[in-house]
C-alpha cells in the first residue's frame, strides 16, 4: 500500500471497529502521539489500549474531510462524531488533525490534535475532568 491508501485503511478501520486491523497498520515499535491519552508506544501496548475503545464509546466515527500526501508523511483533517458510553446524551462534536509518518509500509509515527473540550463527556466517564 502506498501512504495515501495507508491513511484510507486507518479511517476505514477505525470506522468499522476493527481495531486489530487498525493497529496493524503500525509498525511494532510505532509511536503514537494521541490528545487525551498522551505518548503511546509500541504496537501492542496500543492493541490493548484499542481492545477497550469499544466500551468507552457507544459511537466513534472519524470521518476524513482532506488529505495531503507527500511521500511518506500524510496529513489529514477530519470530523469526530462519538457517543461516550455513560452519557450518551452528551454529543462529542470535533475537528480534528492526523499526521502520520511511513516506514516500509506502516506507520510508524502519528499524531493526532483536536480541541479537548468537546471530549469532556469521556472524559467525565473515565474519571477526569
């Protein structure tokens, strides 16, 4: 797969919940840069991490608006729509930025910046506010 159909799967993962698929995407010793959850390493610390998304979020769509590819590094601007489980009549409305960088196929470094404030109703539902 080339970047631009590497960033694709990692949307159309995400969106369909399959998140062992999702990860794959990364190299084993992948860095992960995430808004809330801080410095992520290594692939498999953020398979397990993954396994619990589904718990948390009663709806998660991150829907891609534009990419720019250049070689191996990709960036994309999207839309989060999510549900956090415990208060789900509290929408999570977000635009958001993904950069990714590529090696050998996978990704081997991403980050991702949104504005925080719309995620307060999962970040109420883990116990930080």
């Amino acid at each position: 797969m080339n970047t631009r159909e590497i960033v694709e799967k990692y949307y159309e993962y995400a969106n369909a919940g399959k998140w062992d698929a999702w990860c794959d995407l990364f190299t084993e010793d992948a860095i992960y840069d995430e808004q809330l959850a801080g410095r992520i390493q290594g692939r498999e610390t953020l398979r397990g991490m993954m396994r619990g998304f589904p718990d948390v979020y009663a709806k998660f769509v991150n829907a891609p608006k534009h990419f720019v590819v250049d070689s191996n590094h990709a960036a994309v601007i999207s839309h989060i729509s999510a549900l956090a489980s415990k208060f789900q009549n509290e929408p999570i409305e977000a635009e958001a930025v993904l950069y990714v960088e590529i090696e050998n196929g996978k990704i081997k470094y991403a980050a991702n910046y949104h504005d925080s404030k719309p995620f307060k109703p999962f970040l109420k539902q883990i116990g930080v506010e």
